[in-house]
C-alpha cells in the first residue's frame, strides 16, 4: 500500500493542508513584490458567506444534485434490471447504454449544444408534437430550463457507469431468492421490492453517495454551455471558485471556497450514508 499512500499524501492531503493556510490569507495568483501576502483571518470566510454569488452558486447545486441523483440513478437501475433479464441481443444494449459514459463529457456538450438549439432537436421535436403551437424555447438562455437542460445532458452521459455497477449488483444476488419468492406466489413486483432491492442494499449506498459527488463537482457542462448564465441560474460552486482563482486571481479567496465546499459535500456524504444505514436498520 505504500506507493498509493504516498501518492495520496503528496497529491491530496498536502495540497489540501495548503488550501486551509492559504484560505487565511490574501494571496494572490501573481504575486506582487509591492503587496506581500498577509494573514486575513477568517475574513474570506465572512465575505464568501455573504457573497450573494456564492450563495447563488451553492443553491444552483445542490439543486442540480436533488435533481439529477434520483433521475440518473432511477435510470440506470430500470436498464440494468432490463438487461439483466433474458433479453435478446442484451450484451449489444449493454455496450449501446454504456457507449456515453466513455465519450470525454467536452464532446457530450458539442453534440448537445448544437440539440439546445432554437433549431435543433428538442424544438423541432417540440413542434412536431404541438403541432407548431409551443413556441421555440432557447433552454440554455432560458433561466428557467438551462439549469434543467444540463440535468438532461449529465444524467444522460452518467447513468451508463451507475447501470454497470447495478448491473454487478444484481448479479451478486442469489437466484434461490427469487425461485423461493416465486414458489411463494410472488408476483414480478414483489420480486424486485422484496428481493432485488434489499439485495442493492450495498451498492445503492454506493451508487448514491459517488453520483452526489460526481453532481457538486459539476463544471465542464457549465464552463461549455451556459459559463454560469443566464442570470447566474447554472453558476455552481467549482464555476464559481475557478472564476475567482483564475480569473481574478483571488487564490486565497477561493481556497476557502474549496475548504467550504468540501466541508458542505463530506456533510451530506454522511447524512446520506447515515439515512440508508437507518433505513437499513429499520428494514
């Protein structure tokens, strides 16, 4: 284990250690000989917490989590349970399903970007099925539908890794369950309530837990399609913290961001965790 501890120490914890100390100072990402870099205090702290922006962001993803987490992982279970099944040809809709998670998410957002379009895909689609009576939306321009859009995009170039590894999970349950939940007289529906889901114990814990990390570190999406617009509807907490640290140079600034934001995600990570273990326990 020693050669990934020291790749872990030297790549995560020292680089983290330096972000604490650089949050209580006003270093900058050129140095000045003019304006050495002096200790602040927690004075980034208070200015984050009351940067409107900040705020703003941080709600923008949590909301994306809330969103996408269920739907992503809702998806990905019905498609490992459907080709987990005796179905025809299953292997090839394995490999179709899981085709998006290894396209690099730069080119995902090209291809999507050209289907947001006023006319693209979703607005002729639209139009087809109102018969011209919806008007075209512009849904990365839209306040109200980019936010949404993106959900759509990720969720989408996501849920092929959740359906592999629900896929393990289903295969790891013993049959004799369900050749005894059948005998019984169970029905399709009490199979998977009663057998298949108290069997995904473990991996919905993990399924769930990765894919809420996986949605707060949203940035590329928003970086290629929206840079935080319209209105700051998509600016999230990464957008946010790049754009102070590299665009304005505010290190010190943004390396409390990072500390906050990584206090914010390792707090949900265990209220999730401790919700399933309860759950568990009173199941």
């Amino acid at each position: 284990m020693s050669p990934a501890l020291v790749l872990g120490f030297v790549f995560i914890i020292v680089p983290f250690a330096l972000a604490i100390v650089l949050s209580f100072t006003d270093q900058r990402l050129v140095p000045n000989p003019n304006l050495p870099t002096r200790l602040v205090g927690t004075l980034n702290y208070v200015r984050l917490f009351t940067d409107p922006n900040f705020l703003q962001a941080f709600w923008n993803t949590f909301l994306f989590a809330l969103l996408v987490v269920p739907f992503q992982t809702s998806i990905a279970l019905a498609l490992a349970v459907l080709i987990n099944s005796r179905l025809p040809a299953r292997n090839v809709f394995r490999g179709i399903f899981f085709l998006p998670t290894v396209i690099t998410m730069v080119v995902v957002c090209v291809v999507w970007f050209s289907m947001f379009k006023i006319d693209g895909f979703f607005n002729t689609v639209l139009g087809l099925v109102s018969l011209g009576l919806i008007e075209r939306v512009d849904w990365l321009r839209n306040p109200y539908t980019a936010l949404p859009s993106i959900v759509l995009l990720s969720a989408w170039q996501g849920l092929g890794f959740q359906m592999v590894v629900y896929l393990a999970g289903l295969q790891s349950i013993n049959e004799e369950l369900y050749d005894a939940a059948r005998v019984d007289g169970a029905t399709r529906w009490q199979e998977f309530w009663r057998v298949t889901m108290p069997g995904l114990r473990n991996t919905h814990v993990f399924v769930i837990i990765t894919t809420t990390i996986l949605a707060f570190k949203l940035f590329t999406q928003v970086s290629i399609l929206t840079q935080g617009g319209p209105q700051g509807a998509t600016n999230t907490v990464v957008h946010y913290l790049y754009e102070v640290g590299f665009r304005r140079g505010r290190v010190g600034f943004a390396a409390a961001t990072a500390v906050v934001f990584f206090l914010i995600v390792l707090i949900i990570s265990l209220i999730q965790r401790r919700m399933i273990k309860s759950e568990e326990e009173i199941t």
